[in-house]
C-alpha cells in the first residue's frame, strides 16, 4: 500500500491512497482524513485503507484522480517526532574527518542519533530555501520508517511489529553552520532545517525481499544538476538496522505514532558507489588530490533522490527540489 | 487568558478555557477542539476563546465545572516543535563544570538552543517514570513561551509579536546518560525524556508588568520532597531572551504554530536564590566543601515547580510530579 497527502486541506494536509505505479490516487475521508490520523489508529484504519488500494490498483475505483507530484505535501506534513540516527559509519568517518571532529569509539557500539525538527516538512516538489549561498547547503539521501506507538523499553526484537511505513528523504543540510554549532555541545539546530520527502510512504510488503524487517536492501540514487552522484545500496554497511534504532530511541522514552526513524546519510565503503551528499564526495576528492572540487548547492542546482525496484520501477516516486533564494 | 488540555479526548486531548483563579474550567468545542486547532488559527479564535474566558471568571457560564488538575493533559499535549535553549549562562556554567565539559566562548554571544522531543509531553501531576535508577534524574525548571507562525529570518524585534501563551515546565533530564551521549557530538537524545508542563498556558497579559514583551521578571519555585530546591528570578542573569531565542531559531527555517521555545534551567548568580535543579546544587557543594551531597531523584521523590504573582497568586498552577518505576 502507498499513502500520501495533498497538500491541499490544511496544515495537516488531505491523506490519499496511491496506486503502486504512483499514476492515480483517491481520497479516504471515510476512512482517515490525514496521515496523522491514520497513524493514530492505525490497527483499525489498515484494513479499509488496503482494501481501497486494491481497488485502485485494479481501476475499480471512479473517483481516482491522476496524480500530481507538485500537489503533494510530506506525507507527513508535520510531524511529533523525528529521530534521525546517523547508522552508516562509514558516512560518518567521512564527514568528521572532512570537518576534523574526532570519531568517538563509542559510535562504533551504540548508535548515533539526533532529535531532528518536524514542524515544516517540506513536500517531493518543494524548493529549498537558502538565506545564505555560503552556508554550505548540502542534500542527504536517507532511508525512514515511521512507527505506530512504541512503548519506553521496547527491544530490537519488539521493535521489527512498530515499523508501519517506509520512505526516502532528503536530510538537507548547512555544512559551514555545523562545526561552530557543533563545537557549542548541543547538536544541530541551525544547521538542519527542514527535511523533504519523497511523494508516498509504503508498506513493507511493497518492498518484497528487498525488506528483511530491518533494512531497506535497494540502492538509493541521488542526481545532482541531472548528473549522478551516487547509488549506494542501502541494505549494504548499515551499521545500526532500523529495530536497532528504534530500541535506542526507546531506551528512556515511549514514541508516539507517526515517529520518524530515519537512518542518517546512506553510505557505502565501496567508493565506486558513489556519495548521498556532497560532502563525502568532496572529502574523497581531498583524500584522493588534496583538495575539494565540487562545490555545495548553490541558488539553481537541482536535486533529485529515488530508489527503483529489481524491475527498474520506481518504489516512492522523486524527490526533486531546486535551490532558490527567500 | 488561561488555557488547557483535559487528557480525555484522545491523543491531543480535549481544549478548555480556565478561570483566572484556576478554580473552573469550560469547554470550547464550538471555538476550537484541541490546543493545536486553536494555535493553528490563533487570529480567529482568540477573541472568541477571550469572550469565554471573561464569561467563566465572571460566573456566568453553565456549563463551567470545578478544574481538578489530575484530568489535565499537558496544556499542548504533544506538539510539532520544542526548541530548548540554555539562555541562563549561570546554570551552563555550572552543570558543565559537573560534568568535566569546557564553556565554549561562542556560548556568550551566541544562544545555546537544542532541539526538543515533543510528542509525549507530560501532564502536571503525570508521574515520572524511571527505569533505571543510575541515569542520574533530574528536574529543570523554565520558563517556556507558545509562538504563532513564524516566518524563516524573523528579527529580535519582530520576535516579540509572536509570542502568543507563556508556560513553566520541568525539563527532565537524566545526568549520568549525558556525558556519554554529548561526547557523541549530536546532542541530547536518551538523556532528555519526556517534558512535563504547568497546568495551563497563560496570554502575555495575564502577567502585568513581570512582563516586558522578552522576559518574565518573577521567581520560579521548586521543591523536591517538600524542602525548597530554589527560587531565582526568571527575569535576573537571562544572557538571551525570548525574543532572541526566537530570532535564533528561525535562521535557516520557519516554525509552525505551537512551537514551544524553552529558556533552559533558570538560574541566578546570586547563590541565595537557590537553584532550579539538582546538579546545580551538587556543583555548589562541591565547590564549596569537595563533594556532591546531594543525591538524583529516587523512586518515590516528588518534585513541585511553581510561579506566584506580586500578590503570592498562582499563575500556572503547580507541576507536581512523583518518580515511580515502570
């Protein structure tokens, strides 16, 4: 099943259900009028919701519309929480090294993760807004999934039944704010404003074999100005799984459904894989000639992040977004 | 105007307008359903929720019952946005200095703000629950204020108008998972558990002169198993104020309504004012007699956090919590 949600409605947006090949969709008032609304009661919103997607699928359906990625808000158009972990190492020893911040050896044991910021998600379409050209802005191709309620003290094996939904994301991010933000202790705050989403969330059974449970075994490509910068296979060197991550997040605390989970930067050690951001291609480039050549995002530049099935279909649709001034 | 949440009604609880005294309450369906729905349409419904709140202190409403402050949610009981700063440098400094950690210069410029979890807020006479004993709890009293839509590169000044409700609440914070988490370098995840707010949020006007537009110029009480922990002035020693804080977190973003914008832990430099939480004092035995005394909260320890009017009022009502296990 995919959902998503019209921007139109409100600030919570209108919940539509998609058709696999992301060509239709249709309004479920009768059933959930939002994504949050859903989430909340999701054991008893699913059946209806699945039952209306076949029929979708099947064109049974008279008041499916075509779908418009430009019409598309976040699937989530604001969200309660959003925990961003950062389980690929190897993304993380590239991008320290590239700020010269240490890498503690407890990252190597216990997950990293940040409280990321979710009151204005920004739509597949959405521009992003820059303030400052020289503030470094940089994309960041990551996996997510979104939770229903997860219980304070939740295990890894519990943690598997909380996953919901699945999606892609673009992290974006203020590279030349990080390292005096991050010398003050506290983690990110100026330096990740809001995050973009793909056009739908999926459920696991969209994904077939490529979904173990816990990781996402597809490569995630991302494109920038058209040209690409990397395809890294996200089920490769992911350090912490998403149960993993959730059971970290629920350590001290209970998550609240419609949770984001995301898995930070997807990376793998295989260079020929190419990069999900900038800054680990620019830190390859000052390992490999001494100094850094591509530039970050400037007003202009184009991203694009999708992820394509074994088949070569898209599974969430693109995320494009284009720099732009205030 | 004072407003709250009863936990009945679901997940965002159910909106009621309280009388001035704290004594009655009514509900406002008709206005708005939940704090969130009044926030996201604050212009249209404040003069309505106004009306109703004039009605109630004046006796003149049917429907008005007897508040009991074990029904309340927190007044917005999960929310999109809370960005806590650390705007007294006084506590910064000591709790780092507990802790080993250095005092960055850029801290006395620059305001100290980190990213808050937000979907499980905490009612005022919600227990806190502690699994582990050894995590070093404690309480952190502040003050917080409630803004509108708020524009991505708003100005100090600008600030001001968009402070729409004001709050007190305990940050609870888990001492001993700190240092381990901050020497990661992203900030605080497990170490900040669910906040617990006041029993209402409160209009600007409702505090008379202790406020300015940027600061609220009165004490703030909290006691820990009945013995008083401090008292220091909310409106001494704030190196960055509310219009500040603001201003800092809409740098590189917008903020949604219902954005929750924290001071961080009040604290004076005048040590007879005593402290808003324990680490605080345990530094100040230290320094002054070698060793930490005073213990984190245990099972069964009860915290009371409060703020009184010139005329010895309660404002906000008290948060009264106790340390249960799971």
């Amino acid at each position: 099943m995919k959902l998503t949600s019209l921007k139109d409605g409100g600030r919570d947006g209108t919940l539509i259900v998609v058709s696999r090949d992301l060509s239709t969709a249709v309004q479920v008032a009768n059933i959930a009028g939002t994504m949050q609304a859903a989430l909340d009661a999701w054991s008893e919103v699913e059946a209806g919701l699945r039952s209306t997607y076949d029929m979708l699928n099947d064109g049974r359906l008279e008041d499916a519309f075509a779908l418009d990625p430009a019409a598309l808000a976040a699937p989530l158009p604001r969200a309660y929480q959003w925990c961003d972990g950062s389980a690929y190492l190897s993304h993380a020893e590239l991008v320290r090294k590239a700020r010269g911040a240490e890498m503690p050896e407890s990252l190597y044991v216990d997950p990293l993760m940040y409280q990321g910021g979710s009151d204005t998600m920004q739509g597949p379409r959405d521009d992003i807004v820059l303030a400052d050209p020289d503030w470094g802005l940089d994309l960041e191709a990551e996996i997510a999934v979104i939770t229903d309620d997860v219980p304070l003290g939740t295990s890894v094996d519990q943690a598997v039944d909380h996953i919901k939904l699945i999606t892609i994301l673009n992290d974006v991010s203020l590279r030349l704010l990080m390292p005096a933000e991050l010398a003050k202790g506290f983690g990110f705050f100026q330096s990740k404003p809001s995050t973009a989403f793909a056009p739908v969330f999926v459920t696991p059974d969209e994904l077939g074999s490529a979904w173990n449970g816990r990781r996402l075994a597809l490569p995630i490509m991302s494109h920038v100005n058209g040209e690409l910068l990397g395809a890294p296979n996200a089920g490769d060197d992911l350090d912490f799984d998403f149960a993993t991550l959730i059971a970290h997040a629920t350590k001290t605390r209970s998550l609240g459904p419609g949770t984001i989970v995301g898995s930070g930067t997807v990376s793998n050690r295989n260079r020929l894989a190419g990069s999900s951001c900038l800054q680990e291609r620019r830190m390859i480039e000052k390992i490999e000639t001494g100094e850094f050549k591509t530039p970050f995002l400037q007003y202009g530049d184009t991203v694009r992040i999708e992820m394509f099935d074994p088949q070569g279909r898209t599974i969430f649709g693109a995320i494009e977004q284009k720099v732009v001034r205030p």
